[in-house]
C-alpha cells in the first residue's frame, strides 16, 4: 500500500502537479527540474533563449546587486554577474568581441607589473622593487659644450676617474688606464675628495658663466634695440629738420604783389612738402603751415574775385595741394538726391573744424552768400550751378550743404514764392510782350536745373513741404482764376505734369476738372441759328492735361444738358426741319475728337439725342405734346469724379493739409488787382449765402456785389437786382467793378 502511495506520488509529480518541490534538484532520470514560472512559459511555447519575438532579449532573470548601506559609488562592482552574462551573449550575437571593464583592469595591472619588472636590474633583485639609478658622469666634452668659450684648468683635466671596473680609481695621468692590473685607490682618499670639491666649484662656475652668457646675449639685444630707436630718431630729426627747412622756405616767397606767380611758387613748394613728407603731414600739422602760407593770397584773391564770371579761377591751385590741406575725399561731399545722403555722412562730421574748412567758413562762404543775395539772378540758374560744381571737390561738408540747403533753397522758395502764373495774361494790350516774359522766368526752366542738389523732402512729389509743394499751390490757385476764355494754356504745366507724375492727377486736374466746369456752365450756350463754339473749344484745349474719361464727364455735365435742352425745343417746334435737325447732329458729332466720340458715356449721349429725333418722328404731330422732356444731367461739381479717392495714411490723417478755399484765390486775385473783398453782413435772399463788395474804393462804396457758391462766383445783374449770374475773374469783372 506504501508503495502505491509512492507511485501515485511520483506521478503526480511527473504531471506537473502545482504542490511539486521547487528545487532544482535532478529528478529520477538525471534531468533538472523545472520551476512553476519555467513550466508556464513552456506551456506558451517557450523554447529557450532570450525574450522578444526574434531572441534578442535577456536570458537570465535581471539581479539586483546589493550595496550595504553607507557605502558610496565605487565600493562594490555595479554590475551583476547576470548583467555581464547578459552583455557578453549581446556582443557575441553581433558579432563582436566582448570586454569586460574588470578583465581591462587585470590586464592594464599584468602590463604595469610586467614593465616594472623588465626595468630592474640583476635577477637577484628583490621582486617589486625599483632599480637603482645608474651613476652619470660629466665629461670635459660635456661641460665645452655646456659652456662655449670656458676655459677649463689643466688640473681638472689631469685628474680622471676609472669607473671601467667593479669600483673606480683616481688616475694623476693617462698612462696605465686600461692596464689591467693597476693599483685601486680609497674612494675616500684626500686627493679624490679635493676632485670631487673641484669638480662642483666648476659645475658652480659653469652655471654663473651661462647666467653671465645670458645677460650678455640679453643686453646684446638692448643694445640692438637701443640703436634701432637711435637711428629712428635720427631719421626722424632730419625729416623734422627738412620740414622746417621746408616751411622756412615758404617765408620767403614775395607775396606783395599777390599774382599768379605768388600762387605758382607756394603751391609748388607746398607739393614739394606734400610728396616728400606725406606721412608726416597729420605728426606734424603741415595742413596748419599750408593754410597759414596761402591765406593771404586766398584773402586778396578772393576780394577781387567774380565766381559768376570766373567760377574756377582758383579751384586749380587748391586741388594741387588738397592733400596736405586736409581736403577729404569726395564721398564727403555727399549730393541730397543721390545714393548718398547728409544723414548717412552725419558719422562722419567732426566736433571742430580743421584750419582749411575755417579758412573756407571765414573767406569763402561770406564771398558766396554776397553773390547770391546781391548779384546771381534766380532765373538764370547756369552761372551759379557752374560755380557749385567747381567748387564742389574741395568745399567741406557742412560748406557745401549750408550753401544748397540754406542760400540757394532760401532764394528759390522766395522765387516762387513771387512767381504769378496769371499776371502775364490780365493785361491784353502788352499780352505778346508779357508772354515772352514770363516764358522766360517759368519754373521749370529754373528750378528744374537744381533739383539734382535738392534734398528729398524739396523734390518728392508727395511731400507736402518743399518747392515742389510750392509750386503745386502755385498752380492750383493760378487755374482756379485762369482765364479759360483766352484760349491759352498754363504755360510750363506740361514740364511739371512730367515731374509730377501721379500726383498731378490728384491735385491739379480736379481743380482743372472745377475751372472748365465753371467755363462751360457762365459762357457755352447751344444755338442753332448763330453756333459760339469757342467756349468749347477754349475747354477742349486743355484734353491733353484729362483722360478721355473725365473730359468725357465734364461734357456730359456740362454740355450735353443743353444740348438736350436745345434738340428738345427744336424737335417741339412748330415748324421743325427734321433735315436740318439731321445735319445739325451730325455736325455737333464731327466738332468733338474721334477718341472722345468712343468714351461710352458721349456715346450714350448721341444715342440718347438720335433715340429722340427717332421718337419725335414717330410721334409726328404729337410731338409738341407727347415728346417727353430731356431730364437733367448730373449734378455739379463733378471734380469728385476726376480721380479715384486715394489711401491716406494714418499719420496724414491726423495732420491734414490746409487747402487754399475758392475764396482765397479771390481775394488774391483782387489783391494784385488792387480791389477789395469786404464782406456785407447780408445774406442771398434764395440761396442763404453770404454776401461780399468787390470794389475799387477805400470807402467801400460801388463795385459789384457777390457772393460764393462752391467754386462759381455770382454776381448781382446791374439791371435786375434780384438776379445774380456766373462771372470769371478776369477784366470783365474789373471793368464791372471800376464802372467803365
């Protein structure tokens, strides 16, 4: 019965049964047995080998290597004997050899004690212990090289030393030094004793006589030296003494007659200065003697001198010896409209001035600014931009600039400033006399020759200060009063629709766009029997300055409302000549230009008329009475239309420009006149407006009342009280005033 209990045993542990020992010792058959976790993993079908789908994970379950506690890092081997196993099957499934840091570390210590080892002496040594030093004797070969130029005493040398056997001996002489059986001598003998002494006092002699070699080499290189800054100095003295024999010279150039042979010989002594001495030119302040020997003559010269007629009379003399008188290179001399700017040469200015550039402020500026405030005329810009240029390379900076910015820019404001585009066409009488005039001073024949010296602000057609923004304002009142009727077009507005470029189309045409307008509506009237198309030809004058779009609604505003006017009585007419009528439409179609006939809306204006005439012969007699009305045309002014609304820019919207009112020009226009604007304290009875004399009195009496209605100035009728009609300023209203 025990034995079948053993049995069932047995088999129950065969089978794996949960309650089996979990040792590792050998069952029955020899083979190892297997823990529960061993035999849960052969139930998933584990074989063996590392963990992860392809083996490359760790065997051997991972240790934990124990550290007592206090111990720091170094004490105890960090890595486990699983962690190396682990490692080394890693590197041999790479393919590499491994190494483990402890095997490094016997091997580096086996090389160590093996070197140690090879260096002793005699294998009767005591293992481990360190090799005796082997004596090394000085010979006299050594001590001549040690010490070139010692001289070694004779005693020295005859007293040697045989080291050639198991002790050493003291020989007094060569002979017998390699015999075999010679005497052995006491190492402790007096005579060795006193070589021994001899031999450190000449080591000791040797080490001072290589001291006393070193310092003789080192005051060797002082002396060296010492004689380089001689000569320096040397040369130095006679560069000085040439300077002053040099500038000694200069004194005695005669300078009282002050001619060109005065100038000839200082400016070839100062070049022969300047060659000779051109780095020693700053050392030595050779610009202050230059300046010192050219002053007088500069100062009598320059007393005597016309710029206008004689621009570069002593330019010549001043670029020979621009070196040695501190002229900067031209880069200095910047131009305002150029890549270069006075902001970007600021860097450059200095503090205080050289003895040239207040040699150039005290004597040539004052010249200068005589010239253009007494003598240059501001309409003949030639004679003066031949002088800038001249004198451009050799002014200094803030010369030049104080010269184009201040005097030149101050006179050609204040020319503009006088510039009246409109007082040479008042006066009919002398009108051919006074065109050739004022021909002659317009703008752009002046102004324009110096916009290459104008810094950016003067020459930017947006800015709103500067002369061209003078110039803008100019022209802007100039066409609010020009008088259309003349047929004259504003001379020089072609040159500065050019320079304008876009700008001229936001700021000169809508006042044009306003002066035509106001044209057509006071003295353009449709009349069949007797046709004044002068008024209109006056307006059409002016399309090279308009696109064919807003000339195309200026018309349509202006004209074609009584045009329609006119065709609508014609056509209602009793007695209506529809031939007539034919002939007269096409003729109104052949006076305007072919590109203003293509604008759409003109077209749709003559297809408006001709849509008319065919209704008014369909209707046949009931045209009196069922033809309907032309309607009215759009309202005016139509200068808003003339150009698109432009971006303004935040910063412009919070200064806005002030703009000159129709009203100013008026008064303006009565100024140069000599007639007065004086306000009533009245109103228009229908319109509101306020009332305004023109009058020639300075009482205020008489004259012609009127009043302002957007750019149109009415005036009372002198018949008819109560009506007021458009009038130009021109000498109509003139006359009016005057009573003539």
């Amino acid at each position: 019965m025990d034995r079948s209990f053993l049995k069932r045993k047995a088999a129950i542990s065969e089978s794996g049964s949960r309650k089996s020992a979990k040792t590792t010792d050998n069952g029955p058959g020899g083979e190892k047995k297997m823990s529960f976790a061993e035999r849960m993993m052969v139930k998933m079908n584990y074989t063996g080998g590392g963990l992860g789908k392809s083996g490359e994970g760790i065997v051997e379950p991972v240790q934990v290597q124990m550290r007592q506690r206090g111990v720091g890092l170094g004490q105890v081997r960090e890595k486990t004997a699983q962690a190396k196993a682990e490692e080394k099957r890693a590197a041999e499934a790479r393919g590499e050899k491994y190494e483990d840091s402890s095997e490094e570390e016997r091997e580096a210590r086996r090389r160590r004690q093996k070197a140690r080892k090879s260096g002793m002496g005699s294998g009767t040594s005591t293992p481990g212990g360190t090799a005796k030093r082997k004596t090394k004797y000085t010979t006299v070969a050594d001590i001549e090289a040690a010490a070139p130029g010692l001289e070694i005493p004779q005693n020295l040398i005859t007293s040697i030393i045989d080291a050639t056997g198991q002790g050493t001996r003291l020989l007094t002489s060569a002979v017998g030094i390699m015999t075999p059986g010679g005497s052995m001598l006491s190492t402790d003998t007096e005579a060795e004793k006193i070589a021994k002494r001899e031999r450190l006092e000449l080591e000791a002699y040797m080490e001072s006589w290589n001291g006393i070699q070193d310092r003789k080499n080192y005051l060797d290189i002082q002396e060296e030296q010492l004689r380089q800054d001689i000569d320096a100095q040397e040369e130095e003295v006679r560069n000085l003494q040439d300077v002053v024999s040099a500038v000694e010279r200069l004194k005695h150039i005669d300078l009282a007659d002050f001619s060109d042979t005065a100038w000839e010989k200082t400016v070839r002594q100062l070049e022969v200065l300047q060659l000779d001495h051109q780095a020693q030119i700053a050392l030595y302040h050779l610009s202050d003697a230059a300046v010192a020997a050219i002053y007088p003559l500069l100062k009598e010269a320059i007393q005597n001198w016309e710029p206008l007629s004689h621009p570069a009379e002593l330019v010549s003399h001043i670029l020979r010896i621009r070196s040695i008188l501190g002229i900067r290179d031209n880069s200095d001399i910047t131009l305002h409209n150029g890549i270069n700017d006075p902001e970007f040469s600021s860097a450059r200015r200095h503090k205080s001035t050289t003895a040239y550039e207040t040699l150039i402020y005290t004597l040539w500026l004052p010249k200068f600014r005589t010239i253009i405030t007494n003598e240059w005329d501001v309409h003949d810009p030639t004679p003066l931009i031949t002088l800038v240029d001249a004198w451009r390379d050799v002014l200094p900076s803030f010369v030049y600039h104080n010269v184009i910015d201040q005097l030149i820019v101050q006179k050609l404001s204040s020319a503009v400033a006088a510039w009246k585009p409109r007082t040479a066409h008042h006066d009919r009488a002398s009108k051919s006399h006074r065109h050739r005039q004022s021909s002659q001073h317009l703008p752009h024949i002046w102004l324009f020759p110096w916009l290459p010296y104008l810094s950016s602000h003067h020459i930017d057609p947006k800015s709103a200060t500067g002369l061209l923004a003078d110039v803008k304002r100019k022209f802007r009142l100039a066409i609010d009063s020009w008088d259309i009727s003349a047929g004259v077009i504003l001379p020089g507005l072609a040159e500065w629709r050019q320079l304008l470029g876009t700008t001229f189309n936001e700021t000169i045409v809508p006042h044009l766009v306003r002066r035509l307008a106001a044209h057509l509506a006071s003295t353009f009237e449709v009349a069949p029997d007797d046709q004044n198309i002068a008024p209109l030809e006056h307006v059409l004058a002016w399309k090279e300055f308009l696109s064919p779009r807003i000339l195309a609604q200026l018309l349509v505003a202006e004209f074609f409302p009584k045009w329609h006017a006119v065709l609508y009585q014609w056509l209602t007419f009793a007695a209506a000549n529809f031939v007539e009528i034919g002939n007269w439409f096409s003729w109104w179609q052949s006076v305007f230009p072919d590109e203003l006939n293509a604008v759409p809306a003109v077209a749709a204006e003559w297809e408006r008329g001709l849509a008319t005439i065919n209704l008014a012969l369909d209707l046949g007699d009931r045209v009196a009475t069922d033809l309907p009305p032309p309607t009215a045309g759009p309202a005016r002014p139509i200068a808003a239309t003339a150009t698109a609304p432009a971006k303004v820019p935040l910063s412009a919207k919070t200064k806005p420009a002030v703009e000159a009112t129709f009203k100013d020009v008026v008064e303006e226009w009565c100024t140069e006149h000599s007639l007065l604007l004086m306000p009533l304290r009245e109103a228009h009875a229908a319109t509101g407006f306020p009332l305004f004399r023109i009058t020639a009195s300075a009482t205020g009496r008489g004259g012609v009342v009127v009043y302002f209605k957007g750019d149109v100035l009415w005036a009372r009728n002198r018949r008819d009280r109560t009506l007021f009609e458009p009038v130009e300023l021109g000498e109509g209203l003139v006359e009016r005033v005057e009573g003539r």
